[in-house]
C-alpha cells in the first residue's frame, strides 16, 4: 500500500469512527422513505472493502429456493450483460480510467478505489460466452468486439448491434448467430466522457429508439453548468433518423434500465450525490417521464434543495419525485425486468445489482435485490436474491455485483462480479 492509500486509510477510519455514531439505523428505503436531515461533510466519508477475489468453492449465498454457480470466469472487470436470441451472452469489460488528480481529495478517492480495483487499465472489449452443451457454464469464449472506448451498455435491435463506449453510440451490423461482427462500426452519437463515464444502452420494444443513459461529470455541478451539458440525462436516439435528443434530465448518474411490461413504461435506477450523510439522499428506482426533470443537482428526492448549490427556483418546482427509494449509497446500477416464474418463490418485478458504497460509515448495497410489482408499480419492500460478497468486518469485497439480465432459458438470473471477475449464474436449487 502506498503512502497516499495509508494516509487515506487512516484520515478515513477517523472519519467513520467519528461518524458512525450519528448515522441512522434506518435505511431509506420505499415509496415514502425516513431521510435524514442532510449533514454537510467538509471532508468526504471514504470507506471502501479491500478487493480480495472468490477462492475456490466460495460463491455468494441465495435466497432460499436457490443455488449459485459460475457461468463464465477469468474475465477482466465484467461489467454488463446482453443476452442473445440465440442464448449467447455477452459482456462489457471495462474500467474507469482515472483522470491526472488534482486536490488532495482527488488523491485520496483514487488511492481508495485502486485498493478496491474500481480503477485502471481497462480491457475495453465484449466477449462472447457460450453454454453450448447447456450444463450453465459456458465453456466457449470469443472476443466479440475490442479496441472500444470503455465500453458498458449493449443493445440489438432489428440486426444492428450497439454499443454504448464513454464517448458515444456504435452500431455495427450483425448476423444471427455470429461470434463477431464483420464489417466495421459507424459512431451515432457522440458524448461527453470522463466523470461518471458509463453509457448504459437498451431499445425500445420496437426497435426504433435507442436509449442511453449518461451520467453527470462531477458530484453537485462543481465544474459549473457549462461542463454539465448533455449530461445527468437519459437521451432517446432515432435510430431511422439518426437525430438524438435528451429524454430526460436532472438524473445525476441514471445506469440500468428496463422496461416494465405491464404500463410499457421506461424505468431507471439512479446514483444519487454524496456528502451529505449515511442515507441522505437516497439512490433510487424510477419510472423516466419524457420531458421529466429529476431535481440534480438543485434538489433531491423531490424539492429537498441542496444549498451547496446555486439555485434554480424554477427547475426546483417541476422537479419530480422519484417513485421508490433504495438506501443511501447503495450504487444501485444494474437493473432488468424479472417476469413471474423465472426463479421460484419471485413474482414479477425489477432485479437491482447493487454495486456498494465506497463514502458511508457503515457499508450499503453489495448485493443482488428485488423489487416486487403490481399493476405497473412496486408493490412491497426489497428481497435479497445474493449476497454474501463482503467479508464480515467489511474490510474486503470477495465481488461487486454490477449487470443483471435473464438467462435466455427464461429460467435463470446472470450477474456480473467486476471484482471477483465472474458472471454468476442463479437457478432453481
């Protein structure tokens, strides 16, 4: 460990010890959370787990009813998932890569996410995974497309392939099947990179809009609004027009989406600011109106104003609540639609990947949740699907789980692990 990743260490423990004994014992979770009163933090909450890896014959626990193996290993931070007609499975490979610091603060994150390998160099490809004899575990490996620009959300719609890198949308064409694509790719859409760098893709149920969403480039706004623009929003592509506009906005880092079937609505979960305490504010799951504005960075979790920042009275008051909250810092990022049946005892409802914290006294998400619906809505509290990927004093992270998506048999859950550098595979027990 060196000096930076010491002294971070130290001037961290200080501030969790200091401030583990206000923190709430309630975790802001549902339609009409308890969040607390907002505490200015001068120097940032920095709490993280050592990244120690899976050793053989350790997996993470399960609900009961079902079991947990590993589809595919030896990848290289896997970070999302998109599962073919045909039962392939691919997976986005990458990393952030850490911009030159500039303020002892700067220092200090960088030093605790390279401990948690959240930073580095990045592979920047998607491989392709088959379990051709169907025994879950794939034992066929391609490289599907390399040399992209951090690449993280996928999507396929009417024989084009897209590709979400940090710095715009790729299409390429793709045939049934196909372990590559073969022509090469053409840029659609250009966006900002850097800061909150992923680009989560997914199209709509007819193919002719492409959504993705782009986070916001600092923490509240602190670059200005300038450096803001085109970011904390979901943008819709045209696919036959080509034409690109913001869907919707104030969605400070909207990652995952998925479409609820009942309503056809588009649903999000959603990263919200830090430093301001334990569960304040709450990240969360929403529906995304068109034309929809969400708050960030002026407000949070309806008109809350965030006085760090400079004011936007008028932005305040239209800004929209969200639908449900999923816990502090949680980094809720994955995000698919589970219909009723898929795994037992599950109704139909939203599976969150639930990244964890990294700024809280006590550690939140690390886990794989569901979120039960009826009638286009949540409709009870959160259920644990996975966990166990902390170790008990919370000082190492055996995984992360990042991308959830069904399995192509309709009857299982795959789950990428950027840490442990697996997809998990969950079925039936």
């Amino acid at each position: 460990m060196d000096f930076m990743a010491r002294a971070t260490a130290i001037v961290g423990g200080t501030m969790v010890a200091l401030r583990r004994f206000k923190a709430p014992r309630t975790q802001a979770v549902g339609h009409t959370p308890t969040i607390p009163e907002a505490r200015r933090q001068g120097i940032m909450t920095l709490k993280m787990p050592t990244a120690r890896g899976w050793v053989a014959g350790h997996v993470p626990d399960a609900a009961p009813g079902l079991r947990v193996n590993a589809f595919a290993t030896g990848l290289d931070h896997p970070r999302w998932i998109e599962v073919l007609p045909n039962g392939d499975v691919l997976v986005a490979e990458s990393k952030e890569q850490p911009s030159a610091p500039k303020t002892l603060m700067d220092h200090a994150t960088q030093a605790t996410m390279r401990r948690a390998k959240a930073i580095g160099d990045s592979a920047n490809r998607i491989t392709l995974w088959r379990d051709a004899d169907g025994d879950g575990v794939a034992e066929i490996r391609e490289v599907f497309l390399e040399n992209q620009n951090q690449p993280f959300g996928m999507a396929l719609a009417d024989g084009t392939f897209y590709v979400g890198n940090t710095d715009g949308i790729t299409a390429f064409p793709y045939d049934a099947g196909a372990v590559r694509p073969s022509q090469p790719g053409r840029k659609l859409v250009d966006f900002r990179p850097g800061g909150h760098w992923t680009r989560s893709l997914i199209a709509s149920p007819d193919g002719r809009k492409i959504f993705a969403g782009v986070g916001s480039l600092s923490n509240i706004g602190d670059k200005g609004m300038d450096a803001e623009e085109g970011r904390a929003a979901i943008w819709e592509l045209d696919v036959a027009s080509g034409n690109a506009r913001i869907f919707a906005s104030g969605l400070r880092n909207a990652v995952g989406m998925a479409w609820e079937p009942a309503t056809g609505a588009l649903w999000t979960v959603v990263n919200e600011r830090d430093g301001l305490g334990d569960e304040t504010p709450p990240d969360y799951l929403t529906s995304v109106r068109d034309g929809g504005f969400y708050g960030w960075p002026y407000c949070y979790w309806g008109q809350t104003v965030d006085d760090r920042v400079p004011q936007d009275p008028a932005l305040v008051a239209k800004a929209i609540t969200p639908d449900y909250a999923l816990g502090g810092h949680t980094a809720s990022l994955g995000l698919c639609w589970m219909p009723t049946g898929t795994l037992p005892g599950f109704p139909g409802g939203m599976v969150i990947g639930q990244h964890g914290s990294w700024n809280r006294s006590t550690l939140s998400g690390y886990r794989v949740i569901f979120v039960p619906f009826e009638g286009g809505r949540p409709s009870g509290p959160p259920r644990d699907i996975l966990w166990g990927f902390l170790s008990p004093d919370e000082r190492h992270a055996y995984g992360r789980p990042v991308g959830v998506a069904v399995g192509a048999d309709k009857a299982s859950l795959l789950v990428a692990d950027d840490v442990g550098d697996v997809i998990w595979r969950v079925t039936a027990a």
